[in-house]
C-alpha cells in the first residue's frame, strides 16, 4: 500500500515536471527548445547504463565502424533524441505552411501521400493500410506531413508508465492514437476496415516476435503488420521523417506499396514480408546511423 502511494506521488511530481518543462519548451521557440532539449539529453544519456546498451548493439550492428566514429554518433543520437522532445509541442501543433518550410519532400513521396489520401477518402469503397517506420529521426513529423495531407492517420504506441505524463503528452496530439494492449489489436483492424492507415513502428523487441535477421543477428521481430496485412488483404508503405545535416530541418519521404506474393504458406509469407521490413530498417539505419534509438537491446 505504502509503495502504491509513493509511486503515485512520483508520478505527479513527474507530471508537474512535465507540464513545466513543455511549457518552457513553448516560452523559448522552435529553435532554442530543439537545441537545449539536445544538449540535456546528451549529458544525462551518456551518463545512463542505457548508453551502454547503445554501445554495444551499434558495435554488433555495424562493426566496421571505428572507435572514435562510433562515440561521435551515439553522441549525435542522444542529441537527436532530446531534440523530438524540444520539438514535439511545436510538430504536433504545426501548420501545413510552417512544416513545409523545415521539410523536405520529394516528388515521388508528393504521388504516393495522393494516393493514399484518394484511397482513405473514396467515399465509396475506401481503402486503408499499414504505414511502417522506425524510430528514426523525429517520428513525428512524417505523421504531422499525413494528417495535414489529408490523409485518415492512425499511430499505434505504447502508453507511457506514467499515466499523468501520458495524458498530458496526448493533449498535443491531434491524431487519433491506438494504445498497445488487449484492444489495440481489435482498433487496428477497426481502423483499417474504415479506410484508415495506421502507423506502426517495426519493433525487434517484442516478447511473442519471431526470430529474423536484423543486420548480422536474429532479432525477435514483431511480425504482426505482415500478418495484418495478410489476413485483411491491406497494403503495406514505408515511411521515415529524419533530419537533414543542419538537424533543425527534416525529409520526409513515403514508399510504394511493398510487393505482397502470396505462396499459400502462410508463415512462409509472413516471415518473407518481415524480412523485407527489416532489410528496409536497416538500410534507412546505415544512412543516418546518428539519428536512430540505438538503446534497445534488440539483440537480448
């Protein structure tokens, strides 16, 4: 009883030191908010046993990076990191003019968000899907480029401990969250027969996953959007919002449908499919190795 009521003093000592610091985030604009949420986030990361764990998977992922490369990205990453959280009271809220003008867009990604945004807004036969992506990054901003492209915009992700920040954190938000937990399946499935896509980041950190290669090791790879888009007939688009080399500006960028073959094995498929996602992950990774959460331990 004694330890329910501490955690829950904790939890509102965290909230009201959540609400103070977004709020300070808000006072100090885009720019300074973005830098000093870096600047923090590195000094207290690179002290964390959290650092390690980011040591040590970039070492077993990409072992042919040096010594001193190596320090310097997982520098930058935890920079990047405390950037989306300077950043997030702003890319929630931000207006299609003001993210066009610290977002890139290629010409190609312009087509496939139109084609999406026809598909989820035919009034008669609409159709939605599944959007992947990684926590490369701000996440944020390709899902802020969707809803304000028109396109009917879901994201799937795992509530905060803390119920009060969770709450507090989904004030911001203006897109329709689905929680992980017993219901988050069924809200999916919900969403897509109602011709929305929902975004989901392909996790290789999931308990009931199954084994596939993710840069030189089997990882526990969540294979449930193959599965999805299997059982419900839906398509599947990648896509990623990262930073561009000034870290104040970002790229969007959203793929064609992948290629879906049916074999009539159905885990044959499934595998094929979460293998694809995970080929993608880790090309998108080696690009912009600084800009991805390095600290799971994915390899555990």
């Amino acid at each position: 009883m004694a330890g329910k009521f501490l955690r829950q003093i904790r939890h509102i000592f965290e909230a009201l030191m959540a609400i103070l610091m977004l709020l300070i985030f808000r006072l100090i604009g885009f720019r300074v908010a973005s830098h000093l949420a870096g600047i923090i986030t590195r000094l207290i990361g690179k002290r964390h046993k959290a650092h390690r764990i980011a040591y040590g998977n970039m070492l077993r992922a990409m072992p042919e990076v040096g010594e001193i490369e190596r320090v310097k990205l997982l520098d930058k990453m935890w920079m990047s990191l405390g950037r989306i959280i300077g950043e997030y009271v702003y890319i929630c809220k931000m207006s299609k003019k003001s993210l066009a003008k610290r977002t890139l867009v290629t010409k190609e990604t312009v087509e496939n968000v139109k084609r999406m945004r026809e598909r989820s807004n035919d009034k008669k036969s609409p159709k939605g899907g599944i959007i992947f992506s990684g926590h490369i990054g701000n996440w944020d901003v390709g899902l802020r480029y969707l809803m304000l492209e028109g396109v009917k915009v879901n994201a799937f992700y795992r509530p905060l401990s803390n119920g009060y920040v969770d709450k507090i954190m989904s004030t911001f938000r203006q897109y329709k969250p689905i929680a992980k937990g017993r219901n988050g399946l069924k809200d999916i499935i919900s969403a897509i027969k109602r011709g929305e896509y929902v975004i989901i980041m392909a996790d290789q950190k999931v308990t009931d996953g199954e084994p596939v290669k993710f840069f030189h090791e089997d990882a526990k790879t969540t294979t449930s959007i193959a599965r999805i888009a299997l059982k419900y007939d839906v398509e599947i688009v990648s896509a990623r919002g990262y930073r561009t080399d000034d870290g104040l500006g970002f790229k969007f960028e959203a793929g064609r449908p992948l290629e879906i073959e049916r074999s009539g094995n159905l885990n044959k498929d499934v595998l094929k499919i979460t293998k694809t996602i995970n080929e993608t992950l880790e090309e998108w990774i080696r690009q912009v190795p600084s800009q991805w959460f390095w600290v799971h331990n994915r390899w555990k």
